[in-house]
C-alpha cells in the first residue's frame, strides 16, 4: 500500500500529464442518481479535489451553482481556457480564489485539509457557503488511508443539516497494486460516517474495462460503489 503520496504527487501527474483518472464525459453514476437527491436549482454544489473535471459543467447544465478545490493551478486553468470561461483570481486566506466571470462557478486552488471552518464562513459573503450537495467522486479514492480519517472528519465541517452527498468509492483487494486510486472498504465509510450521518449505499457495480495499470498488476476485479449521505436528524 502507498502512504506516500503527497501534494507533489499530483502536481507531478498534472505537469507531465498523467491523467488517467480524468474522465471526457459526465460520470454516469452522478448522471444516474443526481435526481434521486432532489437538489433544487441554484443550489450549491460542492466538489473536492476537481480537477479540471466535466462533471462541473454537467452540474452548471443543471442549474446549480459549483464550488470546486482544487490543487493544480494548471488543472484550473485548464478547465476554464477548455471550457471557454473567462475568470477573475483573487486571493482567500491559504487560497487562490479563480471565478468564472459568466457562470456561477468557482475553484479554490490549494490543500483541501486547509479549508478550515473560518475560511467557510469567509465564503458566506460571496454567497458560496453552505453547500446544499457535495460530489465527491474523486478525493476518498485519491487519499491514501492514513490521510482519509482527517478528510472523514472534514465533512462534518463541510455539511450543513440539510447537506447531501454522492461518494463514489472503488474497491478490490490486492497486494501489488500500489495506489491512487485506492480501495475505500464499505465497513471504512460507515465507521468513519455513520456517528453523524445517515449513509446509503445507491449502487455497485464492476468497473469495466479496467486500465493496463490494473491489468499488469495482476488485479482482475474492481468494483464500484455509490454512496448516498446526509446529516442525521438531531432533533
């Protein structure tokens, strides 16, 4: 297993192009379940560890507003020059703050583990916070265990008591296959979420075909699962 993946690690598959895990059209899980979350229009979106993903203007397509971080300065700046955005930069706290200047789309560039509950409510203002759904289709993959309890404990900052979330999780078991993209065991998710959060799983499904990183590893069997999570009701 690879605890050693770090902030350069990234900024190494961007600078030199290592992009397998992005993804040319809308996630199909996110496509298939978005409606079972009744996310009202011009609601608040919120997607972690972004990238220069799609699926950021299949959720403006659908009318809701979008709230991405994310590590890269050239995976933001390639989302907006591909996606024919101009945008504003400016800087918030640890952050650099890129918005679309004719779309209600932001990125914050930087560690997602410094977007603490003092910059949220920094983001009030600009009307950017709470977030009503949080997409989370790459970051628990992307985080190798030692660091996924610390980004567990970040939802619980991250969602109000009217929150949602989709997490779309992968899991297998191998011994030779050094991640990211890491397996995320269904018994991790609910031990590290259930205390505060309702959690449902909306789907599994094998993942096909897989790439020739999995395939020479000797690892023949991936699965993909769809995670459905809100706040408990306290009252």
């Amino acid at each position: 297993m690879n605890d050693l993946v770090d902030n350069n690690f990234w900024f190494d598959c961007w600078q030199n192009n290592k992009l397998g895990f992005n993804q040319e059209t809308p996630n199909a899980t996110l496509v298939k379940f978005f409606t079972t979350f009744s996310i009202p229009e011009k609601s608040r979106a919120f997607v972690p560890l972004c990238g220069k993903s799609i699926d950021m203007i299949w959720l403006l397509n659908q009318k809701i507003e979008v709230l991405g971080v994310e590590l890269s300065p050239l995976a933001i700046q390639a989302f907006f020059d591909e996606n024919k955005l101009s945008y504003s930069r400016t800087n918030l706290g640890p952050f650099k703050l890129w918005e679309a200047n004719d779309q209600p789309i932001t990125i914050l560039e930087g560690d997602i583990f410094l977007l603490e509950p003092v910059l949220l409510e920094k983001l009030k203002p600009i009307n950017k916070w709470p977030f009503d759904f949080v997409y989370d289709r790459a970051s628990l993959i992307a985080l190798p265990p030692k660091s996924r309890e610390k980004y567990y404990n970040l939802y619980k900052s991250l969602m109000s008591d009217k929150s949602k979330a989709l997490i779309l999780t992968i899991e297998y078991e191998s011994n030779s296959f050094e991640g990211p993209p890491f397996s995320v065991p269904e018994k991790e998710v609910f031990n590290s979420l259930e205390n505060v959060f309702k959690i449902e799983i909306l789907g599994y499904e094998k993942v096909k075909p897989l790439s020739t990183r999995f395939l020479e590893s000797g690892l023949e069997e991936i699965g993909q699962k769809a995670y459905k999570v809100e706040k408990r009701d306290r009252s």
